[in-house]
C-alpha cells in the first residue's frame, strides 16, 4: 500500500539504476502501487552473487522474471531481503525462497525465512557488496531501508516512494515515527553523500535530500491543514478526507483516511487538537 498523489506518468521504472542495482516491475499496478512493485536486483559488478529487495506480489511469471534477470547478468540469488511486510513487496518472498533456497530476512520474524533476522544498525554483506540497514519506521511499524553506501543509494521501500508521497497505515504506522524516519534519511543523505532513491514504487530519484524535504513539508502541511479541519468541526476522518484530500484521487480515500487517523492521533497525542 501506497501512495497519495501519483505524479507524472511517463518517467520510466525498470531496468538499470545505479551500476549495483536492477529493477524488475511487477505486473501488478493501481492507484496505491504506483506502476506496480520495484523488485531489485543488487550485487557488486564482479560479483557472481546477488540480493534481491522485495520480491513482490506472489505471481509466479514476475518471480521467475526477477530469476531470469539475475541469470542474464550472471548472477545467483543469495539472499532475499523484505523492507516491509506489506502484500506487494512481501507476498511472494516464501515462493521466491523456494525457487532460490535463500533465506528470507526482514524486521517482522513472522516474515523471516531462516535464522537471521534483520534491523537497523546492522551491515549485510553479499559477495562484497555492503548494505547497511536503517530503521525507518512510520509507513508501517516494521518499515527498513536499506542504504548502499557504494552507489550513495537508499531502498526506500514505501518510506519514500518514486512519485507523489507515501501514506502512514495507521494504526501500525505512526506518524511522530514517520517524521523520525524521514528526519534520520534526510540526515543520511547530507552526512553520507546520499543522492539515489531507489524505491519501492515508481521511478528512481536523483535527489534524495530534496525529496525527503519535500516530504517533511508536505507532511507539516497536510498536517496543519488537519488541524484547520478539526477546528472547523470536521469530526470523523471521513469528513477530514472529505475536506483534505479534495485534490486526491477518490479511489485513494481509504488509505488517506488511515492516513488521516494517524495524523488525528498525532495531534491528539501533541494536545494541538
Ligand atoms: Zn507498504
């Protein structure tokens, strides 16, 4: 589950990104994934191994597709990695295990496949290539990204997505959390030289600072327009959505209304409303 405001709809998803990462798109597109889920492919260039971020929907055809990929670049699949245990980014990871024998690691153990588990602060290593994992929470509890240091990279999963903005699913995801995240990204990007975002949906992005920034006002901004809301006697969320998300695609509405619950509780737990 993902974005708000879908953008523009002719930048490209798929294919090279950086020079140790490969998109494969899932088949599987709507207003709330975008042009369907970013599946990658990440291994050094003289690496034969490889680590694959999100397999994606449990669809047999992208699974094998995302096989096929890591064959034609002479590659093996090593390890699988979840950002976040969402259906479009995780259903599939058990049938992928199966195809590859890789274990399966993410935040949520009732996602994991193996022994190891995975979270923030740790560094994964793969046939040379080094990922460090940072928590990310917000979009949802067990939300990771996954930063790569040799491309000034960051795997965003729906963190921070390649168009529009993301959506806090309350009530796993929190949004004093979220703004944390967003915070520690956009201090990863000034201190670690960070430009990529490599996300989970949509086209990559070439500017990771400012689009975290953009993300922190556009969070503050929907955030006051909440308060104005309440004040003005919109009570339910479905009334906020109603008045806020005006300009939003209505097939989006129920996700902006988990958004909006947790924008409500935001203000409630800050005693603004
Ligand atoms: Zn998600």
């Amino acid at each position: 589950m993902t974005g708000l405001l879908p953008g523009d709809p002719a930048a490209t998803v798929g294919g090279v990104a950086t020079e140790r990462a490969f998109c494969v798109l899932a088949p599987n597109p709507s207003p709330m994934t975008l042009d369907g889920t970013n599946t990658w492919l990440l291994a050094e260039p003289d690496s034969e191994l490889a680590v694959v971020v999100d397999p994606g929907p449990l669809d047999e055809g992208h699974l094998r597709a995302v096989l096929a990929a890591a064959e034609q670049r002479g590659k093996r699949i090593a390890l699988t990695l979840l950002t976040h245990g969402h259906h479009d980014h995780a259903e599939g990871a058990a049938r992928f295990a199966e195809l590859t024998g890789t274990q399966v690691r993410a935040l949520d153990p009732a996602l994991r496949l193996g022994e190891e588990g995975l979270h923030g602060g740790q560094v994964i290593e793969v046939g040379g290539l080094e990922l460090r994992v940072v928590a990310t929470p917000g979009h949802t509890a067990d939300s990771l990204t996954f930063h790569l240091p040799a491309d000034g990279a960051i795997l965003t999963g729906d963190t921070v997505l390649g168009r529009g903005t993301t959506m806090v699913a309350h009530p796993d995801g929190v949004l004093g959390d979220y703004l944390d995240s967003l915070r520690r990204l956009r201090a990863l990007a000034a201190q670690h030289g960070v430009g990529t975002v490599l996300p989970g949906h949509g086209p990559v992005l070439t500017d990771a600072l400012g689009t975290v920034e953009y993300y922190l006002a556009h969070r503050a901004a929907r955030l006051a327009q909440v308060e104005t809301a309440v004040e003005a006697g919109y009570r339910t969320a479905q009334q906020v959505v109603a008045r806020v998300y005006a300009d939003v695609d209505r097939a989006l509405w129920p996700a902006a209304e988990l958004s909006v619950l947790a924008q409500l509780r935001y203000l409630e737990d800050h005693g603004l409303i």
